[in-house]
C-alpha cells in the first residue's frame, strides 16, 4: 500500500511540475502579445479619440469664428467707427448687434474702436448698454492684446484671457475691422472656458490627457487650467507653460515639434508620437486644425487607459485555475484507481480501446508495468480534452473581440454621422439664403443640392449702395473635405470684396486667387490633392440697367425665351497651377432677360440612355423653353427635368444654380 501510494504521489507531481513549467512560456507569451494588443488597440483608440475631438472643437469654434467674423465685416459695423459719435449710425449698429448677439453661442459680443479705444461689449448677463464700458490703456498690461492683435498683420487671432475688469475667463475672437488698409478697430467673441474644457477639453476616461496647443507649443486647453498659456493667441506671451517642459527627455522635444510640422503638412492626419510626458509613458496623438491655427493633441497612458476590457482575463484565470486542479485530481483519480488493475483487465479494456471503445474504463493500477501503461493512456485522453478546451477557450476570446470591435464601430460611425450633420447644419447657416430673399424676393431663386450631407458649392450675395453682387463658387472637393473648403474660399472672397469692393468682379476673382495661393503653399499641399476652385461674380447695376461679370470657368447665361446668349469666363480655375486672366464683361440689362450662374455639377450629371453628361445643349434648350416662367417654378422644374434625365444613376457632383431678373 505504501508502495502504491508513493507511485500515485510521484505521478501527481511530476503532472504539477509539467504544468508549471509550461505555464510560465506560455505566461510569457501571453504577457508579450497583451502588450502588442495593448499597444495597437492604444494607437487606434488615441487616434479616433482625437479625429472625434477635433471635429467637436472645430464645429463650434468654426460657427462663432463665422459669426464673429461677418460680424466684423458688415457694412454698418464699418460705418460707425468710421464716425462713432453718430447716433444715427450708432443706433443702426447696435440694432444689428443685437441679432448677432442671439446667434453667437455665449450671447455675448464686443467692440473696440481703434480712434478713441472704447471698449463696447454686452451678454446676456448684465443690461445692454450702448456706452463703451472703458477705455483700453496702452501702458495697461492687460490691455496688451489688443494693441498687439492691432499691430499684427493677421485679420483675426484666437487666445485665451482672463479679463479681471469684466470678471470673464473666455476664448475670444478678436477680428480685425478693416477700411481698406485702414484699421478702424476690433470686433468679436467670446467661449466662457469653464464650458469649453467641459464640452470639449475634460476627459471622463482615465488616463487620458486632451490638450490645444499653438503653432509654438504654448498650451491654449488644458485639463489643468495652471498650465494654459494666456493670451498666447495674440503676440506668444502669457502664464502657464509650452507642451515641451511637460517632456521628461529633452531629445524628445524634436520629435514632437518634427510631428507638428507634419500635422501641418497633413491636417486631415493624425500623427502618433511615443514620449515620456510629466515622468509617464504616453502615447501621443496630434492632429492640426488648420482654420484656427491649432494642434489638439491626446496623451495616453496605455496602462492606466481603459484601452482593453480587462473584465474577462481573471474569469479565465480562474477557469485555467480549475482546470488545472481537476486535471490534478482526475490524474490522482487514475492512478489510484486504474494504474492498479489486474493484467487481465487491462487487457480486456486494451483490446476494447483497439477495438474504438474510447469511453471504457481502465482497470485499477496493479503494478508498475500496468501504471505505465495506464499512465500512456490517460495522458493520451487528457491531452485530447486539454486541445478541446483550448480551442473552445480561443473561440470565445476571438467571439468577444468581435463582437466589441462592432460595438466599437458603431458607435464611432454614429458619431462621425452626427458630425457631419452638425456640419451641413453650419454650412447651411452661412448660405445669404435671408438676404437674398430679403432683397429680391420672387425675383430669384437657388437650386443648391449638395452631392453629400455637406458639399464644396455655395453662392455669394452682397448688397451695396446702387447695385448688388451675386455668384457661385464651385470648390474642388466633395463632402467633409469640400466643405471645409468653402469655408476657405469664403473667407478669401470677403477678404477680396474687403480689398477690391463688391463692384469689380474680376478685381474679386484676382485678389481672391491671391489669397486662396498664399493660405495654401505649395510646400503645405500635397500635389495629389486639388485646392482649385471655379467661380462666376456679378455685379447688377439696376439703376444704369448693366451688370458687370467676371468668371473661373463658370459662364454667365441669360435667355428672353427665344434666344440664349452665353458669357464665358476666363479659362482656369482660381488658384490653379497656373494663375488665370480674370477680365470684366459689360453686359446690357435689357427688361425680360433671366440671368443665370450654374456649376458644372447640373452640366456634367450623368444620365439618359447612355450615360452621358446633361450638357451645355439641353440646358441651353432647358434655358429657352422656361426663361419667361416665374423664377420659383423655374426652379422646381429645373429640378424636374434633372432627375427625369439622371434617372437611377447617382449624383456625381455638387449642384448650384443662382438665377436673377431685373424687369
């Protein structure tokens, strides 16, 4: 008996030992692939963490941006400071100051005026007044930025300030009023910051640090307010502290500022950067939002992220762990009772597993010849069963993780989808759809179909004293990506009409070109990637019974009904690899002509028998079949007729027409 236990004592053992040192490679391995997992999972979560973030900051920012900037640009603005001590023009700029305070997300604004440095501003948290609130000191230190923001050749800067005479903590928006190259004061905005880190800056995940970071490093956002370097935006100085001291190793301050540089090259990208920041491990992931010259950038520490759902490894530990004792005992079990059995039986229960019977019963343990081969048995039918749950076990990990990457896609792609609609809502907003029906009535219509939720077309007004501006602009591009280039092209043509005037199209078109080339350089554009843009502007002299027209590639066509005339504009594109000639054309403005501005997306759909584009041809046909139609049913049979031709092929591109008449 003591022999037989010693034999089953020394079996089990030798089993422990055999697991042991099986386990600690295999624990190794599975150590080294978490980390691999770890690290990729890490990469891919700090990426869209930061896409997703970039797109809720740049949607904000870019609407009070919008708002502050046409705040800044509108005529009676302009006018006032030109003379401040009118009451009549006074009165006529608060009255519009009052609409722009409604739409601007902190229902707030201000006003410096450049001659006497009154300050005006109002919010919805004190009494609207119309008398400056004080008057900025130069030798005051705090007033600093707005000399500087005056001084500075940008139109516009954003920073963040604490202004201890208003009581605000806000990122402002500080836009340069403009007279020609006359500076007549400052216009602008407000985020309350206390709201912007909430929304956009604090991070419930835990180990996950967002910041906003300047072109030099200096910190506008960030989770611990003492770093923020303010009033940074204006002229690099102010508090807190630059992304480059919170860096434990000096070598890796080029490596970072070597990223910037290539965010910068690639806005749309995002740049992965390990360093050591504030003495941890990170992993950094930077991204440039090029419209307000700033870097968001997400630090994650991949050990104390929520990278990975941990939930199920000490489940599986715990069933390795039975496993593992119920392998010992059944192994106990079969020596004591089967490495012990006669000879005979052992025979018989041989010849019945030869014979397939795998679930027979070996006999007890007699000896050590029949424990050893009882033992190569029960090895044989443990190892089958071990591979069995392994690969049960390899299932269930391979289910789990797909099952939570779907998760995971979903709610990414609900996002991006709520994104973009945020976006169409925006780019919707600064269409001058109020303007133009505010102005003229039935005497227009828009057909503006965007070929995705967003698109690169819009149309342009602009109202003056003895005539109106009007035209379309065709950017390259479609969807997140087009629209994003409207918003360029559209600060580029106010900054044109800022520096031409609203009654020189072609002067428009030229300087409008010299901006859009010198906001993408070419060492910043890749050269797969088209900046190109079509435009056609006109100016309508209703008095003298003329219009005025410039164009990039988009025609100005006008019909009577019986006959269609056609006035083509210069032959490329603004800012295309080689600058166009952009010339005006004088044009009559005879009573009953209808005047239509149309991109080439109505032109080139593809549709019909075969396929091909709608051209020039039917829409001249199209042109002189309804052009003495009211201009509204105009429109909804141009539409009409588009999708009877187009049929069920998709649409291929963004789709404008502006159409005007003057009777």
């Amino acid at each position: 008996m003591a022999a037989n236990w010693g034999l089953r004592s020394k079996s089990v053992l030798a089993l422990l030992l055999a697991c042991v040192l099986a386990l600690i490679p295999a624990v190794l391995l599975g150590w080294r692939a978490m980390e691999d997992i770890r690290q990729h999972f890490g990469e891919a979560y700090a990426r869209n963490f930061t896409l997703l973030h970039r797109e809720r900051i740049l949607a904000p920012v870019t609407r009070e941006l919008a708002l502050a900037r046409r705040l800044a640009d509108a005529q009676l603005t302009r006018r006032w400071l030109q003379d401040e001590d009118d009451p009549e023009r006074r009165a006529q700029f608060f009255a519009e100051a009052a609409g722009y305070q409604r739409d601007f997300h902190d229902h707030s604004w201000f006003v410096i005026a450049n001659a006497s440095r009154h300050y005006y501003f109002n919010d919805a948290l004190q009494p609207q007044s119309v008398q400056p609130r004080y008057v900025l000191d130069p030798h005051d230190p705090q007033d600093a930025w707005f000399f500087a923001s005056v001084a500075g050749a940008a139109d516009y800067n954003l920073n963040v300030n604490v202004d201890d005479k208003l009581k605000v903590t806000k990122v402002w928006f500080n836009i340069l009023v403009r007279d020609g190259a006359r500076v007549l004061g400052l216009a602008g905005t407000g985020l309350d910051l206390s709201g912007f880190l909430d929304n956009f800056m604090v991070s419930r995940e835990p180990g996950v640090t967002p910041m906003i970071l300047a072109a030099d490093g200096a910190i506008q956002a960030h989770p611990d307010r003492a770093r923020i370097a303010f009033n940074s935006g204006v002229d690099g100085s102010g508090g807190g502290s630059r992304v480059f001291e919170l860096l434990s190793r000096p070598d890796q301050r080029e490596t970072l500022q070597a990223a910037m540089r290539r965010a910068e090259a690639e806005p749309e990208g995002v740049q992965i950067v390990k360093a050591t920041l504030e003495g941890k491990p990170q992993l950094l992931a930077l991204s440039y939002i090029a419209p307000l010259r700033w870097h968001l950038l997400t630090a994650v520490d991949l050990h104390a992220a929520q990278v990975l759902d941990n939930r199920w490894l000490w489940p599986l530990l715990g069933t390795l762990v039975v496993l593992l004792a119920a392998l010992l005992l059944g192994f106990a079990y079969a020596v004591d009772r089967l490495l012990l059995q006669p000879l005979r039986s052992l025979k018989h229960s041989a010849k019945a597993i030869a014979a397939g019977h795998y679930d027979t019963r070996l006999p007890p343990a007699r000896g050590d010849e029949i424990g050893e081969l009882s033992a190569a048995f029960a090895s044989m039918a443990a190892q089958v069963h071990r591979h069995t749950v392994e690969l049960e076990g390899r299932v269930r990990e391979r289910t789990h993780a797909l099952e939570q990457a779907n998760r995971e896609m979903a709610a990414a792609h609900k996002q991006i989808d709520d994104s973009i609609d945020y976006a169409s809502l925006i780019q919707r907003a600064v269409l001058p759809d109020r303007q133009l029906a505010a102005s003229l009535g039935e005497h227009h219509f828009v057909l503006w179909k965007p070929r995705d939720v967003v698109g690169g077309d819009f149309y342009v007004y602009r109202e003056r004293a003895g005539g109106y501006l009007l035209g379309v602009v065709d950017c390259a591009g479609h969807g997140v990506p087009g629209a994003l280039m409207t918003m360029l092209a559209q600060a580029a043509i106010d900054h044109a009409i800022g520096v031409a005037g609203v009654d020189d199209p072609a002067a428009i078109l030229r300087e409008t070109d010299r901006t859009v080339r010198g906001m993408l350089r070419e060492e910043q554009v890749s050269r797969g990637l088209a900046t190109n843009m079509d435009a056609g502007l006109v100016w309508v002299d209703p008095g003298g019974r003329k219009l005025r027209f410039a164009g990039a590639k988009i025609a100005l066509f006008a019909s009577d009904g019986s006959e269609v005339r056609e006035f083509k504009g210069a032959r490329r594109a603004l800012a295309d690899k080689r600058q166009g000639d952009y010339a005006n054309l004088e044009v009559e403005l005879p009573p009953g002509w209808t005047f239509y501005l149309c991109t080439d997306g109505f032109l080139d759909q593809a549709g019909g028998e075969h396929g091909f584009g709608f051209g020039n041809r039917r829409f001249t046909e199209l042109l002189r079949e309804h052009a003495r139609r009211p201009l509204a049913e105009q429109a909804d049979l141009f539409v009409a007729s588009l999708a009877a031709y187009q049929g069920e092929l998709p649409q291929r591109d963004d789709i404008t027409i502006l159409s005007f008449r003057f009777d």
